[in-house]
C-alpha cells in the first residue's frame, strides 16, 4: 500500500519544508489513480504528461523560494471548466471531443497560483443529475461501496477526493451538486453566495443558479482553495465586486454564543432515522462548544423542488441551444438538410435526462405558459429567499443548521428510472441555490451500511466566513473528516 495522500494544508507544509515534491505528490495521485479509476470511474480525462509537466515547474519555482500554498498541489476539476487544449466533455456525448481554446477563470486562477490538474472528473451530463448515472461515460461508483452512488452531479470530483486520488477538487453546484455528493461520500464541500467565483468558462446549466466551489478532505482546505477562487471577475457579468475577505483568519474564530437556527421543515418524515441521529449528534457537539441552538421556520421550503424544476429547466433548455452542430461539438452524419442536421445532432447528442429537461424549460417558457409557470417561479423563488433573511434576522442567526440530504449514498439504479424520486434527493439544498446563499456539507457520521452522513451549514449572503468558523470548529472537536474508505484494492 502507497501513503495515503494529504490534506492540502499537509502537503503545501510539507512542500515549503522540502519533505516532498510535487512531482512526487502528482505521481502518487496518478499511480492511484491507475491503479483505482478502473473501478471508481471517478476521472474522465486524466493528463498525466500535462500534470508532471506543471508539477516539474512548480518544484522550480519552489527552488527558487517563489509561489504560494497552491504551488504544486495535485487537484481534479470536473469536466465543465473549460481547460485550454484539454478536452472537456461535461460528460455528454455532444462535447465527446470539445476541446476548449480557453481557460475558465477558475482554473486559471488555481494553474496561476501553481495548482496542478490531474484531469477532469465524471459527472451527470450537464450536471443534470444526482447520481452520476446521466454520464454518456458511465457512473462514478461510491469509494465506500462501488454499489452505491457517490451522488451527484459532482460525484467524480467526490469520489476522487474520498478515495484520494487527489489532494483536492473543484466541483459545481446548481441545485446541491457539490454538497450532495460531499455528504455521500464522507468529505467537505463548499458552494459560495451566488456570484462569489466567476462562471466565466463553466458550461452553462442554469446561469442564476450555477456556483463553483471547493470539494476537500476538511474545512481549512476549502478555505485556502476559495481564497484563490473567488473575487471579482470583469468576463463574469454577475460577479460581485464586493472582495473577499481573509478566510483562513475566519477559521480561528470560537463559536462560543453563537446562535444557531434549525428549521422545523428540514427534519420531517422525509428524513431517514439514521441520517437524524447523526445530524443530532452534530447539534449536541454544537452545544457542547457553546452555540445556542434556535428553533426556527422556513415555511415556504416544501416549494423550492417544484421551483427549481421550472427555473433550472427554463435556463438550461435556453443554454443549450446552443448545440446545435454546427458551431461546435458533435454533429450528425450525412444530414439531409438543415433541419435534419439540429434534429438528428440534438437527438444523437443528448442523453434522456438533458432531453428531459430541455423539453420542460420549453415548455414552461412557451407563450401561454410563461406567465402561469415561470414568472410564478420566479415569484416563489424570491419568498423562499425572504424566508431565509427573514430567519436570518429575526433570531439574529449566525448559520442555519440542517441535513444535506434526506439519506445517506443509494445503490446504482435505485432511483435511475424515477426523475421525481432522484430530484427529491436535494430537498435540503435546492433552496440554498434558490435564495442564492453560501452553504457547506460537512461528514457528520456513518449508517448502519457504513456510508457517510453528513451535514449542511448555510450562511447570509456573501458570509462564507461564518460557514467556515462553525464548520472548522465542528471539525477541530470532531474526527468524521479523518475517516478513509478502508475496502479500496
Ligand atoms: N440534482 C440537481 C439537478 O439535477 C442539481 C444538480 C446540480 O446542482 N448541478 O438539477
């Protein structure tokens, strides 16, 4: 058995003190992954040469006493960055061969503070998905039971992170997608304020809800990546100018007499007993570190699945008509004529879940239908984020405290031919993307199968500060963020 890899602040400290290099960093992540992505099927694409190549300029510039904490650290980024001449395929078979001629500020913000990327992970097609099961390149299998779903749509940036094929990953989330899966899999995953880290270069699913963030072993991690990925981008319209604040510093604040909400309507029937008891065990360590917990009410919650499914479909079946054969990606053969050519391209290009979608985003945006369906949407969409701020300022609420999701990881195809079944499985985090707030998963415990548990931290707007004290003072008094898959091969 190799070493097992590191967190990041690990192995950034033991880069500065020359106990490694990055090439030596690199080549462990890539021989796991040799020797685990047969299985995993967490990767897409993995570019060894391009990875050795920047990890050999990162250990110079290291020599020559230059660069940062990021300097060398292997990451996987999911396949919907656009990378300069590194194909990205947002796992559908319309981008099989896309190979992007620019960089997406997210990753160039990581390659320009010396980040190596390992490759590009699996996820749903268009991160339409929960499960991972949307992929035109097959699921991603849970590292904890290869069984089970690791969750999704960022489920290849998860399992690789669980089963440490890389030091840490970037992930997206639109409706739950970074949280989801950092739940199902037993690691941390962050989503900022809406706007907080540009979407210039991310493929567009549904552009009010899209949000880039960090997937780690634990808190600090996602600090020291978010504070290299967010900020204020001129080629991201809806991009806030407002700086980030020092996040690392926000770690070493005490949660002493903070006020804590937890809302009636996240822990009803729809939530498994186990996940309950874990979620509890999180409150009580809470009470023990000195927050005050509150009861609270966000009534119009049990709205935001049905939102949701009208806005993100609304948005994605407008940003995907831009496949259409002819610009870029894939293109039928022999078309008869130009409407021969979109039809059979789209028809051949898409997997049924994208279909899905599209045809309801038509649908609820078609004349007749806009005004009883999407406008209303947009109505609903703004209460659930009154309920929020209402919450936040009536009980002086530093976070709000909940599940991430109603169950721990399911097994591949339980919920693959029921779409209703499947979304359900963001009901704790679609309405997070909605009213456009920072939010974290942290791993909070195991179910009776061994899966991971975990829960979700949700912050005012723009304060992913206090999402990162209370989860990092969660995880200095707690161990579930050291559990490692131990059935790897
Ligand atoms: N599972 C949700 C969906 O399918 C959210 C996906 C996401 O956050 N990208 O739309």
């Amino acid at each position: 058995m190799d070493a097992p890899i590191p967190t990041l602040a690990q192995a950034a400290q033991a880069l500065a003190a020359r106990e490694t290099s990055s090439v030596e960093l690199t080549r462990a992540c890539l021989s796991r992954i040799e020797r685990l992505d047969p299985t995993l099927n967490a990767f897409i694409t993995v570019d060894a040469e391009g990875a050795l190549r920047s990890a050999e300029q990162a250990d110079q510039a290291r020599s020559r006493g230059e660069g940062g904490a990021l300097t060398g650290i292997p990451l996987a980024i999911k396949d919907l960055f656009c990378t300069e001449g590194l194909r990205t395929t947002c796992a559908s078979r319309m981008l099989e061969r896309f190979v992007p001629p620019y960089e997406s500020t997210v990753t160039a913000r990581l390659r320009a503070a010396g980040a190596v990327i390992l490759g590009k992970t699996n996820m749903d097609e268009f991160a339409m998905g929960s499960s991972n099961e949307t992929s035109y390149f097959g699921p991603v299998r849970n590292p904890w039971d290869p069984a089970r779903t690791p969750g999704g749509s960022s489920g290849g940036s998860a399992a690789a992170v669980a089963a440490g094929l890389c030091v840490a990953a970037i992930g997206t989330d639109t409706g739950g997608s970074i949280r989801q899966p950092a739940a199902m899999t037993g690691i941390t995953g962050l989503k900022p304020t809406y706007g907080r880290v540009s979407r210039f270069g991310m493929i567009a699913f549904a552009s009010s809800l899209d949000q880039a963030g960090p997937m780690t072993r634990d808190l600090r991690d996602a600090a020291m990546l978010l504070q290299v990925m967010a900020g204020h981008d001129p080629l991201d319209s809806t991009s806030i100018t407002t700086p980030p604040p020092d996040y690392l510093a926000a770690l070493e604040r005490p949660v002493r007499d903070w006020r804590i909400g937890l809302p009636e309507e996240y822990f009803g029937a729809g939530l498994h007993p186990e996940v309950r008891a874990a979620i509890d065990g999180a409150i009580a360590l809470y009470r023990e570190l000195g927050a005050t917990i509150v009861p609270i009410s966000l009534p119009y919650t049990q709205h935001a699945i049905p939102t949701y499914y009208i806005i993100a479909p609304a948005e994605a079946s407008s940003n995907l008509a831009r496949y259409d054969g002819i610009r870029f990606g894939h293109r039928c053969d022999q078309p008869k004529d130009l409407k021969d050519l979109y039809a059979r391209t789209r028809a051949e290009g898409f997997g049924a879940e994208v279909k899905r979608r599209i045809m309801l985003g038509t649908y609820v945006l078609s004349s007749g239908y806009y005004d009883a369906y999407y406008r209303k949407a947009q109505r609903v969409r703004r209460l659930i984020a009154e309920d929020f701020a209402r919450a936040f300022r009536d009980h002086d609420l530093s976070v709000i405290l909940t599940p991430t999701a109603p169950e721990s990881a399911f097994p591949l195809d339980e919920k693959k031919e029921d779409p209703v079944s499947m979304y359900l499985s963001d009901i704790f985090t679609i309405n997070v993307n909605l009213a456009g707030l920072p939010a974290v998963s942290l791993p909070c415990g195991f179910d009776f199968h061994g899966m991971p548990i975990g829960f979700q931290l949700i912050g005012r707007p723009l304060d992913e500060a206090a999402i990162l004290t209370a989860g990092h003072a969660y995880q200095q008094a707690s161990d579930w963020h050291n559990a490692r898959p131990g059935n790897l091969p």
